[in-house]
C-alpha cells in the first residue's frame, strides 16, 4: 500500500488497515501519511500488546526473544535514525505519533493479552504475529479502536 500511494497519490480509499506492518515509519510517511492529510481515508495500525512483542519467542531453536518487529529493529536491518523502525510495533508507533499527520483519522490500536480464564475459541486477539489470520479482520469490530480492550474475539477454526 506504501508504493500505491507513492505512484498513485490521489487513490481513494475509505478504510486502510495495517496489521503488525513491518513497513518503516517513513515509508509509511512517505506514502499514505502523506495523503492522509488530503483525504477522507480512516487508517488503522493494528499491533501486538506491547509485552507480547517483547515476550514473542520464535521457535525452531532460536533463542533470542522478541517478535519479528523486534528482530527487524534489532538484528537485521541498522535503523539509522527513528524513522527507519517499525510501524507495527505500539511502542515504535507511539513514540512516532507526533510525526504522523496530525488527524482524527488516525487510529492506533494494541490487542490485549490472552487471559488463563477466556472461554474456549475466544481471545483478547493476536497474542503473536503469526495469529493475525486467525481473526477475522474483514470485520470492523476486530480493527476498531471503540472496542472495549477486554472484547472476546472469536478465533476463526483452523482449517
């Protein structure tokens, strides 16, 4: 979506949703940030909780800790200033806010985290990169920032 923006600066879009975007936050500046100053389109960042980002733990017998925001961040690329981080990660975006276009339509959003309790095929939602797909993020109800944090999202079934 960043490089549409870029090549095409006037596309409509009602509602963009960005899940764990592992895009830079100036890519996404220079992109539809930049339009969003112009247009009517609604933006939302979804993210993981903060400490599922930290406790995101990779299998395969990797032992470093941390999602594949944090690995991104930390390991493989060398951010040379702030604005080459993640914008999937909250607490990148949250330091970042006060260079995203300055709008009501800019809605960021972290899920909670899974309690021990939560009945059975419901979820305080992603709790790891990797779970995004199993929610139904067509739905509005999923990337709405009007939702209670303590909402019970449905797990889709695994096919």
């Amino acid at each position: 979506m960043n490089e549409a923006y870029r090549n095409f600066p006037n596309l409509r879009v009602r509602k963009l949703v960005y899940m764990a975007a592992a895009c830079t936050i100036r890519d996404f500046l220079v992109g539809p940030g930049k339009q969003l100053q112009n247009n009517h389109t609604e933006f939302y960042n979804l993210c993981l909780h903060p400490r599922r980002e930290l406790d995101e733990v990779e299998e395969y017998g990797i032992p470093a800790r941390g999602s594949l925001l944090t690995w991104i961040d930390e390991f493989f690329e060398a951010p040379a200033s702030f604005g080459d981080r993640t914008l999937g990660s909250f607490q990148n975006v949250v330091i970042a806010y006060r260079l995203l276009p300055q709008t009501s339509r800019i809605h960021l959003k972290s899920f909670g985290i899974a309690r021990t309790d939560d009945p059975k095929g419901c979820s305080a939602g992603p709790q790891k990169h990797g779970d995004f797909g199993n929610f139904p993020f067509w739905k509005q109800a999923y990337w709405s920032t009007e939702v209670p944090l303590d909402q019970c999202y449905q797990i889709l079934p695994l096919k």
